[in-house]
C-alpha cells in the first residue's frame, strides 16, 4: 500500500480530500510544516498533497516526489518542476484521475547494477551504479562529482533484454550516505523515446 502525505491549512475542503483518498487503497498521514522534511524522509510517502500556502515549503522536498497543490482561484504557471497543480473545487472524478496519475509517476524499483555516465559536453565517461528507477528518473552512485542541473547520457542494462539502454537525464539532487561517506544522485530523465519507454514501463511494473 503506497502513502499519501497532506499538509492541511484552515480551509474547509480537506474532508472531502480525505474521503476521496480512501478510494486510492492508500494510506493518509498528515504532516506538520515546522517538521515536514523530517516526517516526509520518515513515510517516504508517494505524493504529498497540500494548498497553495504551503506551496514554498513543499518545493524544498526531494524532486522525486510528486506534490500536488490544491489552488483557489486561477492557477499559476508551474513554478517548479514536479510540482502540479489542482484547481479547486474539483470534481471526484478530476481528482482521483489526477492523484492515481502522481501515483504512477511515482512507481520506484529498486534495482543495482552498473551504469556508464557520459555528461553532455565532455569526452568522457565514468561508471556507476543504480540504486532505483522510476518512470520520471533515477537514482544512481558515482565516484566523480556532479553538480546539480549536470545533462547526463545515462547506459544500462535491464533483466530479460540484451539490449543497452540509453537516456539522457539531468542531475537534480545530491545527497551523501553518513555511513561511508558516498554520495548518491537523483536524475530526472529527458525525453525517453517510446521504445525505451516500454521497456522502462515493464521493468519498473516487475513485468520484466
């Protein structure tokens, strides 16, 4: 069962996205602003949901969650990425269509194995490794350091194809393993071709 984090402010519309919730098979925690990085790296939650007032806190979590922020009113041009918007009042029907979408965004498999890393612009290639992957991006292991906004051609191979996979990403996170010291990567990938999509699809799903 997957969990859904929401930040709730004093307007009146959160029983009805509480009960609308319920019809996700997912489990519904709420979180505190003065503590929300903090709750977000204990629940590991798959979407975090809040309102617009919150909007400035919610862009301070990993890129690899989706959040959605319920607006009033018109709704502004996206002003980060993996951050969407929903405008409220919204019917059943809108929101759980889009909340099941943020969930399939956020589908994670957890998969090592040894990555090349060729940054765009340099005639030069390091290797890796996988920690996961989504259908949004990935999160990978290397010696050499990156930076965030880093355009990267990442290569791999999945279970069950003998074919290398080849998708560019841009690095949008860093953070270092207090254990030994590593530094881990998160990636957003860049225009998949429907090829390699499928593939990815099928390897992320466990179909493959």
């Amino acid at each position: 069962m997957k969990t859904i984090c929401i930040i709730k402010d004093g307007r009146p519309f959160w029983n009805e996205i509480t009960e609308y919730l319920k019809a996700v098979n997912a489990s519904i925690f709420p979180l505190d602003l003065k503590t929300l990085l903090q709750g977000v790296s204990e629940k590991n939650p798959a979407i975090v949901i809040a309102g617009e007032r919150a909007y400035r806190e919610i862009s301070a979590i990993p890129q690899g969650i989706p959040r959605l922020v319920i607006a009033e009113g018109n709704i502004a041009e996206s002003k980060s990425r993996d951050v969407y918007f929903l405008k409220w009042p919204a019917s059943r029907e809108s929101f759980l269509e889009m909340t099941s979408r943020l969930l399939y965004i956020s589908e994670r498999r957890d998969f090592k194995t040894v990555i090349s890393i060729a940054p765009k612009g340099k005639n030069e290639t390091y290797l890796g490794k996988s920690l996961n992957f989504s259908m949004s991006g990935m999160a990978f292991k290397v010696d050499k350091p990156l930076t965030q906004g880093d355009i990267l051609t990442i290569s791999f191979f999945i279970p069950h194809t003998d074919k290398r996979l080849n998708i560019d990403a841009e690095v949008m996170r860093s953070s270092v393993n207090p254990d030994d010291g590593s530094v881990y990567y998160g990636s957003r990938f860049l225009s998949v071709k429907e090829e390699i999509k499928d593939d990815l699809e099928s390897f992320i799903s466990k179909i493959k």
